[in-house]
C-alpha cells in the first residue's frame, strides 16, 4: 500500500509540474503568489515559525506590520519557486541564459584554471532548485550537497528533475567523504550552509546578531583542499526572471589553528549569506528553525 500511494504521489505531482510549465508566463507566476497565499493561511505552523524568525533577525528594526509583509511575500516567492521548478525537466542552454542573467561567471572559470575545484555557498534564497542549472553553462561536472526529501516519491520526482540540469547531487549524510574526492579532481561543489545542523557537526556563529548552529563543513573542506570559494545567489528580478550572481574569490582565513580557523571562516560565509538576507528578506527561507538551538 505504501508503495502505491507513493507512485500515486509522484504521478499526481509530476503531472501538476508538467501543466504548471505549460501555463503562460504570467498566468503561471500569478498562479504561484495565489498559491503562496493559501500555503500562508493553511500552514499555521510555518506562518508562525516565519514571523519568529522575523523578530529574532530584525526585532525593533522592522515592525510587527512589516515583518508580517515579509513572511507573505517568502510565502508567495515559495510559490513562485516551483513555477520555476517546473520548466527545470525542459531546461536547455538558450532557455537558461533567457531565464537567468549570470554575473561573475568569469571568477569561476578563472578561479577552476587551478585545477583545486571550486567551492560555492550559497542558501535556502530565491528559486535555489534553479540556480544549479548554470551547470549547463560550465565545462565542469558541478555536483550540490542536499537532503534528501522525506516522501520517497517527491525525492524521486526531485531527483528526476535535477539531471535533467546536467548536475549531480550528493548526499548530506555521506558529503564529506565524497566532496573531498570531487574538489580534489579539480570540480566544482556547491552548498547551502543556511539551516539549523546537528551540534556534533556544527559550530555556533551569529546570525542576525544571535548565535545559530551552522555547519562546519564548508570551511572544513575549503581549508583542508585548499580550493577556492565564492558564493552563487540567484535574485528574483521579474516572472521568471533572474541574476545568478557569482562573487569574487572570498579569502579564507589561516591562523595555523585548525579550529579557529574553522570558526573564522564560518563566520565570514554566514555574514555573506546574512548580507543576501537583508538585502532580498523575501527570497530566503524563513520558514525553517533556524534558531531552534540557541
């Protein structure tokens, strides 16, 4: 019975993908704000978890009012974010480039002449399923670290989805191991350090001023390949609309103190991602815990 609920499930959402891509453009992004909307009046639980996280980031800086506008709009771009989602299966080359403006591509393929692979941060902000599509942009295998999905049949409909972008996925559980021999053949990983870890795995750095559980394993694979960084976030610039901006090389710091090393860059990667958050509040994933530790 499970086994068929779960192809049931994934029939039922493939299709509902499929007729989403068909939609005209701005019936489609207007169907995902509509969408977002009912999922911010539905989901009781994650509205509430959005405004929390609203006040802990901004407290007195924003209002009650504007932090409510914020959580609405994250909830519309969420829904915008599968809109996105859905041309994924057809993306090719020329359909990418018409979709997403890419700035700083020239630091990455500058930066992979080293032949040391690359590390890219990045987090939970904009439509982040998409973004990895400027696979079909680079000579090099790109692989991201993700978790995968609680429902078997969605992690096989996302699965599906992601190579048909030209990328490759690796597992959160087993990433390190892996991203290791992936930058050491001179290719590119990319990361989404923005949510709540395990401690064992994870140190305390701030966040919007207050201390947050944040992986470590960035910082520790930049510092132990020796590979460059650079962070990828994509910006939201119309109905299906981007700038997938790459940064220049983000230096990392070296103390000869493994650990305060790791701790030091840690921190610079979280402030980046923080400095993407204020800008575009909308864009990120409020949604999630992220403070659930302190």
């Amino acid at each position: 019975m499970q086994t068929f609920a779960n192809h049931v499930l994934y029939v039922l959402a493939l299709s509902a993908l499929r007729g989403l891509a068909r939609l005209p453009v701005g019936m489609a992004y207007w169907f995902g704000a509509r969408l977002g909307d009912l999922l911010y009046l539905v989901l009781a639980r994650r509205r509430r978890i959005a405004i929390d996280n609203l006040a802990i980031a901004f407290g007195t800086d924003k209002t009650a009012a504007e932090r409510g506008q914020i959580a609405r709009a994250t909830f519309r771009n969420l829904g915008q974010h599968l809109i996105d989602f859905s041309h994924v299966r057809r993306l090719t080359l020329q359909r990418f480039t018409t979709m997403c403006h890419v700035e700083g591509l020239e630091h990455v393929e500058a930066l992979l002449q080293r032949g040391r692979g690359l590390l890219i941060i990045s987090a939970h902000f904009g439509s982040w399923e998409l973004a990895p599509a400027v696979a079909l942009c680079l000579n090099t295998p790109l692989h991201v670290i993700v978790r995968p999905l609680d429902s078997p049949a969605l992690q096989r409909l996302a699965e599906s989805y992601r190579q048909c972008c030209g990328y490759r996925t690796i597992a959160k559980r087993a990433a390190l191991a892996e991203c290791l021999k992936v930058l050491r053949r001179g290719e590119i990983v990319a990361v989404l350090m923005d949510q709540s870890g395990l401690r064992h795995e994870s140190i305390q750095v701030e966040f919007f001023g207050t201390n947050a559980y944040t992986s470590k394993g960035p910082a520790l694979l930049a510092l132990r390949t020796d590979c460059p960084v650079v962070s990828g976030f994509l910006v939201r610039v119309g109905e299906g609309r981007h700038r997938l901006v790459f940064s220049q090389e983000i230096p990392l710091r070296r103390t000869g103190n493994l650990q305060q090393d790791i701790v030091e860059n840690t921190r610079v990667f979280t402030h980046i991602i923080e400095s993407y958050v204020r800008r575009y509040p909308d864009h990120w994933f409020w949604l999630h815990r992220r403070w659930k530790q302190r």
